[in-house]
C-alpha cells in the first residue's frame, strides 16, 4: 500500500462562536490521527483514522479533485479537532493540483462519520 502523508496547520477562532450541533450528535476526532484518505469524487474525501474510523468530508465547489494527489492537509481555525455536522467556514482540505502544481484549498462543508462495517 503507498504511504500517505498528512500535515496539519492550525489557527484561531474567537471563543464566542456558538457550537454547530449538540454534544450528543457529534463524533470528534483529531486530525493528527489521520493517516490516510481516499477521493470519492470531486466534492468527497474519506480519511481513515489510525483506529481505523471512516469519516467522510464533503467539500465546496467543484475544483476540489484531489484524486491524483498522494498528500493531503487538514486545516482548521478551531484546534486540530475536527467533529461532525456542518463546519460553517471553520475547516479546510489543501492539496497541490497534479496539473500544474498549483495549491488548492477546499472548504469542508460537513464531516459524517462512516458506520464500522
């Protein structure tokens, strides 16, 4: 199996930004546990978590076709956890575009945990 590699950058975000759902509906994960990830189209990523949990990313626009790419980012103004529901602006995926190596930044829309199988 080809290694994956997986960077992290972090940031801010105020602390009077209201939760985007209950406690009780969210899954959390932490993205340095990320270790590797699968395009499932154009507007999908799964990663897959050193535990071996599933969660998939739904991304805005449709430039976000990280299918050739072999390393991936995780970005979020919160932490480095990232939970499930909708990010609202919070979270993004960057990557190099195979075509021309430009960078490509894509906003996470929601996260969805994918059930064990």
């Amino acid at each position: 199996m080809p290694g994956f590699c997986l960077a992290l950058l972090q940031g801010c975000i105020p602390a009077d930004d209201p939760p985007r759902t209950s406690v009780a509906d969210r899954s959390c994960f932490d993205a340095v546990t990320v270790d590797g990830f699968e395009p499932l189209d154009k507007n999908r990523v799964r990663v897959r978590l050193q535990s071996g949990e599933r969660y998939d990313l739904s991304l805005a626009g449709g430039q976000c076709d990280a299918d050739w790419t072999n390393v991936v980012a995780l970005t979020t103004r919160s932490g480095r956890t990232l939970c499930t529901g909708s990010l609202a602006n919070d979270a993004e995926l960057r990557f190099r575009s195979p075509a021309g190596n430009r960078p490509v930044r894509c906003q996470i829309t929601e996260i969805r945990r994918i059930p064990a199988p």
